[in-house]
C-alpha cells in the first residue's frame, strides 16, 4: 500500500518529519517514498501524513496511481480555468 511521490515535488520538506513509518526520504531531484516502509498511514491517522500536509497538488499518488490533492483541490481553481488562464499567460 505504498504512495508514491511525483516529479511536481518542490523538495519543501513538509512531508518528512510527518511521516510515521519514516518513509518519505530526501533525494534528488525530488522526495521519494520507500514503499517497503510505507503503510498509507493505516491504523495511525484518517489520512496519510503526507498527502494531509503537501503543498501541491498532483505531487502525491495513491497506491492506484490517483493524486491524493488532484488539481483544484488545494487552490480552488478548477483545472479548467487554470489551463485557460495558463495559456493566455503563456500567448503574452
């Protein structure tokens, strides 16, 4: 059952200290979960302690493959509106 850290890792260190199994380790170029160590947190917390404090979104999968915060969830941005947004951001 083990989560798996993504590219979009900004290496805050949020997730670190929080995690109970200690398997969330510094590497580079982003955080990586050791997944022989990683429990989902089940039996400990309503939520893993990764995915509860991560900062961005779509940078924590579940053991499915699905972000934990997928896009929209954290900023309230539906990811339609951002792609818009980013591409006239990006036209200028």
């Amino acid at each position: 059952m083990s989560y798996r850290i993504t590219t979009d890792c900004v290496n805050c260190w949020a997730c670190e200290p929080l995690c109970p199994q200690q398997a969330v380790l510094a590497s580079k170029p982003h955080f990586v979960i050791d997944p022989a160590r990683c429990t989902g947190c089940e039996g400990e917390f309503a939520e893993p302690q990764c995915a509860s404090i991560c900062p961005i979104e779509g940078a924590i999968l579940d053991p499915s493959g699905a972000p934990v915060n997928p896009p929209g969830s954290l900023t309230g941005i539906p990811p339609g509106v951002w792609d818009q947004t980013r591409e006239r951001i990006q036209a200028r």
